[in-house]
C-alpha cells in the first residue's frame, strides 16, 4: 500500500506544485523514503520469514511486484528501485541463502538412494510433458534421452537424481531471476557454482557397473553438454546480462565419462 500511497502522492505533488520551483521536493523525497522503510519492514516479515523457500516461487513473485510499483513512481519523477532493492537486499541474500543449503541437502540425499536406473514414465500422467516443457526453457532437447516402449511407457535414460536436481533447480533459477540484482551477484553466482559442481560430482561417484554404465555416461553427458551450457546461457541473457565465467570454468574441469 505504501508504494500506491507514493504514487499518489507523487502524482498529487505534481498537480499542486506543477508551476512552482522544485524548493518542496526535498520533503517528498524524504516522505516517499519513510514510507518505503515502513513498506519493506512489512513486506520482509510476510514474505521473507525464517524458513521461507524461494523454490515455491511466492517470494520471487511478490519482489517482482514490488519492484513494478517502484517503476511507476519514475513517472512522477522519482527512481526509488536502487532503494527498493537495498532494504529488500537483506531477505533476499537470506533467502537465496537458505534455499542453497536445501537443494544441496537433497542432492546429498538423492546421491545415497540413487539405483542408477533410467527414469520410467507414463504418457498419461502427464509428467514427461511436463519435464519436456521445463527444460524447452532452456532450449534443451529431451527426446534425445527418451526410449519409447510402444506402450504406455517412455523411458528417460537419465539417473533419478539429474532429473530432481534440474526440477528443483529450475524453480530456484526462475525465482532468482525475479530477485536478482547486482547486490545478490556473487552470492548467486557462488550458490549456483557449488549446485552444479556437486551434482556432477556425484555422477563420477557411480559404481563401475557395466549394467548402468549407459544411465551414468547419458546423464553425465546430459549436465555437461546441455543443461550447465544452458543454465550458463540463461544468466548472461536472462539474469545478469554479463558473462560468468566462473561458472563456464565447470565446463573446463568436467571430463566426460
């Protein structure tokens, strides 16, 4: 409400103003400051609170928001983003924070009941769709790893644990992208580094069975030749407009199985 409240007042400021010298603006700069505090005070309780998950994509939606209604007040004469983003700053870095930690904790887990065995799915469920239309995102061809039975069934030549890490890690890229900014750069490019890395080191972590020699050496294939390349490409294009090399520097140390 407090950012409507600025855009009103801004507005209004301007109607009563319009043909006077800019000697009150001061004292709307500092009301519209005040009111912003209050707002993002409000707005860290609710939406960045202890536990919160920015996988569920609710935080990254609401900051998106947030930042909208900041933009509009630059009708009025006034960018208050840079401040926007400094007060919410806090909650995101924690939350990008916490969110890391689970999806390595699960990967820690999946790694120690993985089978190594391709992924089986039903047409009818609807969960191999979905799965090709997450990694389309990404411009990432998944009928490539896919076996069809003739029946109901479709196989994925990929480990169960490539499929949940990119599931998993797929909501927290989105949310991040909706969170991003210059402050959160080097937290994010670390957090993603270190997901990436791990998950692929588990793949070289596979026992040397020949029977699961072809689910390993596809699913290492996959997160080496498509899907990093990819996540790398949907950064610089998406999220921080630069290149990360730090994360390209994944590709260089990786050798295929």
């Amino acid at each position: 409400s407090s950012g409507i409240n600025a855009e009103y007042g801004g507005t209004e400021f301007k109607a009563v103003f319009s043909n006077t010298e800019t000697g009150c603006m001061p004292s709307y700069v500092s009301w519209v400051e005040s009111e912003l505090e209050w707002f993002a005070d409000m707005f860290s309780r609710q939406v960045f609170p202890q536990g919160s998950v920015i996988g569920h994509g609710v935080a990254g939606e609401c900051v998106a928001i947030a930042l909208k209604h900041a933009d509009q007040l630059s009708q009025n004469g006034l960018d208050i983003s840079f401040l926007m983003h400094r007060l919410l700053q806090p909650g995101i870095s924690e939350t990008l924070k916490r969110n890391h930690i689970q999806i390595m904790e699960a990967s820690q887990l999946r790694a120690k009941e993985e089978h190594w065995k391709k992924c089986q799915f039903s047409r009818q469920t609807g969960d191999i769709k979905k799965l090709d239309d997450l990694l389309k995102t990404y411009n990432v061809d998944l009928s490539k790893y896919c076996v069809s039975t003739g029946d109901d069934n479709i196989y994925v030549t990929l480990c169960h644990s490539v499929i949940s890490f990119v599931r998993s890690f797929h909501s927290y890229l989105q949310d991040a992208k909706k969170m991003y900014n210059v402050r959160v750069k080097k937290q994010l490019i670390d957090s993603i580094t270190s997901c990436l890395q791990f998950q692929s080191f588990q793949l070289k972590l596979a026992p040397p069975d020949e029977e699961i020699r072809t689910v390993v050496t596809s699913s290492d294939m996959f997160m080496n030749k498509e899907f990093i390349p990819a996540v790398i490409t949907f950064l610089e294009l998406q999220v921080t407009g630069q290149p990360v090399p730090q994360i390209r520097k994944i590709l260089d140390t990786n050798d295929i199985l």
